[in-house]
C-alpha cells in the first residue's frame, strides 16, 4: 500500500469505529445520531477505497480522485447550507481534497 492508502484506509478505520472523533475535537462536542451514520457510511467508503485502489492502476487512482472531488464539493454546499456544521464540513471538504490531490497527481 502506498503512503496516501494507508492513511485513507486508517482514517476509514477510525471513522468507523469512533463516528465522529474529528467533528468532536472540532465542535467540542458529540455529533447527533444522524451524523454518526454518515460518518460510518463515509468511513466504510473510505476503506474500501483505499482497498481498490491499492490493488489497481491510475484509471482506479482517477476515479477515485473524482469521488472525493465530489465529497469535496458535496462538503463544501453543506458548509455553506448549514452554520451548525460548517467547520466540520470545511475540514471534512479539505481532507477530501488533499485525498483527491493524492489520487490524481
């Protein structure tokens, strides 16, 4: 595995197994219920994208940067949509563009 997949695969880990770890160092407290299951669904997508694209060659790595382009775009309307999650969003918009920056280089 490469530096960029080891990192996605434990911050998958991480999100899964802890839902909401960053968004509470961010906002000082634990995110609702709702938000924990997007967080695992996000986490669980992030592992498995770290396991495809370990395996596979730069058409995987290309379409894995687009995926977290989209996340990245995807985070940054919910930043602008919703005051009570806009940190969280922006951080969770910039760590899925440093991924897709990894993916597309």
């Amino acid at each position: 595995m490469r530096p960029l997949e080891t990192v996605r695969a434990a911050y998958g880990v991480t999100e899964l197994l802890a839902p909401g770890a960053v968004e509470r160092l961010l906002l000082g407290h634990a995110p609702d219920e709702r938000a924990r299951r997007v967080i695992r669904v996000l986490g669980g997508r992030h592992l498995l994208q770290a396991l495809v694209t370990a395996r596979g060659g730069r058409t995987l790595h290309r379409l894995g940067g687009g995926v977290d382009v989209i996340h990245a775009v995807t985070m940054a309307a919910l930043a602008g949509a919703d005051p009570r999650r806009r940190r969280a969003a922006a951080v969770n918009a910039a760590i899925a563009l440093v991924f897709a920056a990894g993916e597309l280089r």
